[in-house]
C-alpha cells in the first residue's frame, strides 16, 4: 500500500514577492491601529463638528476591517494564492485611484494659490508611485512566473 505523497518542497517565492508580502503586512497593521485610532476620536469633544459618533466609528471600523482582510491577503500571497494576487490587485487598485485623486486635489490646490504643504505632495506622490510599484510586482517577471507556478500546482492537487 503505497501513497502518492510527494515530498518536494514547495517553490520559495521570489523576493520581489516577499517585498510586496512584508509591505501588504505593513499596510494592513497600520490600517488596524488607524481604525482604532478613528474609533477612539468617538470620544473627542469636538465629535459633533467632523459628523458625530456614528459616522466616526463606522469609519474606523471600516478601517479595521480592511487591515484585518489585508493581512489575510498577504498570507495568500506568501503562500502563492492566485486568488489572494487579485484581491491584493484590487485593495491597491483602489488605494491607487484614491491617491491619484488625491494628487489632483492638491495639484488643484497648489494651481489655484491655496497653501499646501510640500510634504503633503511628495508624500502623496510617493505613495502614488508605491502602490502603482507594488501591483506592477505581482504582475512582472518572477511573482508571474511564481502565482502561475502555484495556481498549476493548486490545479494539478484538485485533479
């Protein structure tokens, strides 16, 4: 009675996967301490004047649970999941669109003499260009070669 075991190891994901991994993580603790944060801003004083407490724990629930689907996204990522790269591509996608609207705000701003920080435009530019790398990471080179890898072998275990 033998089994068709097989022993080899996984394919280690390349680093460029492991970058975008160790960002995701990053991206969805501190989406969690935001939404905490946002929750706590319920008890400020001054509530009534940036829309009252519902509207502000809701928020920061929202936030909360965007981190917590985050980091549930990048451990599909570090394992290969197919499923988990679109996700990611879509939780960026949208992070994407919002900063380019961002930037336009500002570029606005700055267009029509209002006062904006130089700080707020290079860090809306860099995060612009971030999120925009990190998508084009899960798409290029070896991350491609590595989720076509793992959605085969995901294939070939169902068959």
């Amino acid at each position: 009675m033998s089994a068709d075991i097989s022993t080899e190891a996984p394919p280690r994901a390349p680093a460029s996967v492991i970058a975008v991994v160790v960002l995701t993580y990053i991206v969805g603790v501190l989406d969690i301490l935001a939404g905490i944060l946002v929750i706590l801003l319920r008890y400020a004083d001054d509530v009534d004047e940036i829309g009252g407490q519902l509207p502000v724990t809701l928020i920061g629930a929202s936030t909360l649970l965007l981190g917590l689907l985050t980091i549930a996204v990048a451990s599909g990522l570090s394992r290969g999941d197919w499923m988990a790269r679109v996700a990611a591509t879509v939780i960026f996608g949208i992070t994407l669109v919002i900063g380019v609207l961002a930037l336009v705000v500002v570029l606005i701003a700055l267009a029509t003499g209002s006062e904006v920080s130089a700080s707020t435009l290079v860090a809306t530019i860099v995060e612009v260009v971030l999120v925009a790398g990190v998508i084009a990471a899960l798409y290029v080179g070896p991350a491609a070669r590595y989720f076509a890898r793992a959605r085969a072998d995901a294939r070939a275990d169902r068959a």
